[in-house]
C-alpha cells in the first residue's frame, strides 16, 4: 500500500440505469442500458429518408423539465443523498462534518456550450451543501471545473489538504449532463452525436458520481478501496491528431503503473467516438510489458449511460470499487483512465482494500 493512497469510503451515484450505486453499477457490468429518445432534437435517417428522434440516455423523471446548473443541481443532490445512505453518513455527527471536505468536478466552461457565466457554476457546490444540510464549513468548499481529469484533480487536492491537516477527508462529486438543449446544440454542430448517418458518434448521456476518500485510519469499516496517486499529463496544444492524444494519454498510464503494477480491469472514458477509440488503441499498442493479466477485461460505462462527460472518471472510480466490493474484480488492481476533448489525459489505479481480501 502507498503511504499517499487514500481509501475510498464511501460512494453515490444515480445514471439512467439505476438510482443507487450498487443498482448503476450492477447495471454497467451486466451491460444493461436504456436509451429513449430526446424530445426537441430531431436527426436526419438517410436510409428512412426522413428525421428521426435522436436517441440519448437521460435519466427519465429526475431531470424533466431541468436545463443547465438546475439539471447538475439535480443530478448532484441525488449522487449526495445516495453516499450518505450507502456510508451510513449521520448529519448530526459534528466531528466528523467539521473537518471534512467538498470539490465538486464540473464541465470546462466552455462558451460554445453554455451561455451562463462561470461563477454561477462554481457556487453549486454551495447550494447542494446548503439544500442537503451538510454541516461544512464554506471555507471548505471547492469547484474545479475540467471535465472528466477533474476528479483526478480533486483527488490531488483532497491528498493535499489532508497531508497538510486542513482536512481529514473529502467528498469528490461530478456532474455532467450532454443531455439538455444547449450541450446537444454544441454536440449537433460538432457532427459528434451518433445518428442513423453517423454510426461513430456519441450517445449523450448525464450521471451524478460521488465518492468519500480519508486516509485509511481514519475509514474503518466503511473502507472499500483504495485510490493511489492521480497522474495528468497534457498536450503541447490543442490541435493535434487523435494518435498524438493516444501518447499522451500512454504517459499518463505509463506513470501509474510505475513500479510493475499488474491490472485486471481497465475502464475509461471511451465513447464510441472515432477519435477516442484511436486514441485508446494507440495507447493500449503501448502498455508496459506484462501490465495486463491474460484475462483482463475492458468496460466502457458509456456502453450503458452514454458519454456523461466530466461524471465519466467518477463513475469508473465507483464502479471499480463495487467490483472489489461485490468480489468480481480480475485481480487487485483496476485502472481508471480518462481523455478530455483537449487532450488532456489522466490515470490511476484502484486496488482492493486488503481489510476486506
């Protein structure tokens, strides 16, 4: 065990496929999705000769009617209320709420996307604190809005604070939604969304993922896994082909497996987009040596939620501690990796708590 590793002590979720965490993960690895049509965004069907629904996967009666910070706002409270149900959170419980916590992981603000100003999302995390009661300090409060490296972000920043003893642990939670009128405007006119004459897009999607982390003495039973050290690497810029993002995103994994860890289980943020899938399959041509088991297994939750953007990296992170949890996990150690629109690539490695082998 690293002396920097931190135990994963709790989780929340809610996807289109399930309202708990141990329902959407149950789901994810079972492959079960359930896309619906998106009502407003109409797609061209070359071989029907006429527009059709597109199809996405939205959470049916949780976010109707939402758009924007309302519909995260949503999506946030809903992955909260599950953590502090599957972690046994007591509210009342002032020495453990005092030194905790809260970075929430939001979308990049990017102009193209959204017509809100930034400073409207980065006081969410304070209205769901306030709306769920959370006795937090304001001060402990924080936004980080990079899309999906953003919890591998927040996970450096909790690992900071707890070494500097601001903090004994932290709640990391990300919400994204691809699925409300101004993503899909922004996604339409990229030519990224997977229709009839596009096979190689994206199904859209949206996700809350929570997660608690504190140091291992300090988890006790509530222990599920633990998360070693993030690794982010970044492009020289922007404009480069979907080969170089693939090296870029090698390094990254390159440096968390450092040492000669041996992985089970990969999952990541692949989408179903051309240029993603060349960048995995160039990373993956160039994985250490005897990194992977003979029988380790790849998933994609996309492949049941669609892509939920900057909630991509938390819902593996999740995921792959309800693998060691529930005992299906290959082997003890799982990589979670991730891959922004810019390039920008991070890694790390989740192994099963030895508490619990």
């Amino acid at each position: 065990m690293s002396a920097t590793s931190l135990m994963l002590s709790g989780l929340g979720l809610i996807t289109s496929v399930g309202y708990s965490v141990e329902g959407s993960c149950a789901a994810i690895r079972c492959g079960i999705t359930r896309p619906h049509s998106i009502d407003g965004m109409n797609v061209w069907d070359p071989e029907a000769e006429r527009e059709v629904p597109l199809v996405g996967h939205p959470i049916a009666g949780l976010t109707d009617g939402f758009q924007g910070i309302g519909r995260w706002f949503r999506l946030g409270r809903y992955a909260l209320l599950d953590l502090l149900r599957y972690a046994h959170l007591d509210l009342d419980d002032a020495s453990f709420w005092r030194p905790c916590g809260l970075i929430a992981c939001l979308p990049e603000p990017n102009p193209d996307r959204f017509a809100f100003p930034s400073e409207q999302a980065q006081a969410l995390p304070l209205r769901l604190m306030r709306a769920l009661g959370l006795p937090l300090l304001a001060s402990s409060v924080a936004c980080i809005e990079a899309g999906p490296p953003g919890p591998l972000m927040a996970l450096r920043l909790a690992r900071q604070r707890i070494a500097e003893g601001t903090w004994q642990r932290a709640i990391i939670l990300a919400v994204d939604s691809l699925v409300d009128e101004s993503s899909l405007r922004w996604l339409k006119e990229a030519r990224r969304l997977k229709t009839p004459e596009r096979p190689t897009g994206l199904m859209p999607g949206e996700a809350g993922a929570c997660f608690l982390v504190e140091p291992p003495r300090h988890a006790g039973e509530r222990g599920e896994a633990l998360v070693g050290d993030c690794t982010l690497a970044r492009p020289p810029h922007t404009e480069l082909p979907a080969i170089r993002h693939g090296q870029v995103l090698s390094g990254a994994i390159h440096d968390a497996l450092a040492g000669g860890t041996r992985v089970g289980d990969i999952l990541g943020n692949h989408n179903g987009e051309e240029a993603r899938a060349m960048a995995w399959g160039t990373t993956r041509l160039s994985l250490p040596p005897g990194a992977l088991e003979a029988h380790h297994a790849e998933t994609w939750p996309a492949v049941s939620l669609g892509d939920v953007g900057a909630a991509s990296t938390a819902v593996s992170i999740c995921v792959a501690a309800r693998a060691f949890t529930r005992r299906y996990a290959r082997n003890d150690a799982t990589l979670v990796w991730c891959l922004a629109d810019d390039g920008t690539a991070g890694a790390c490695v989740v192994r099963r708590n030895p508490a619990r082998s």
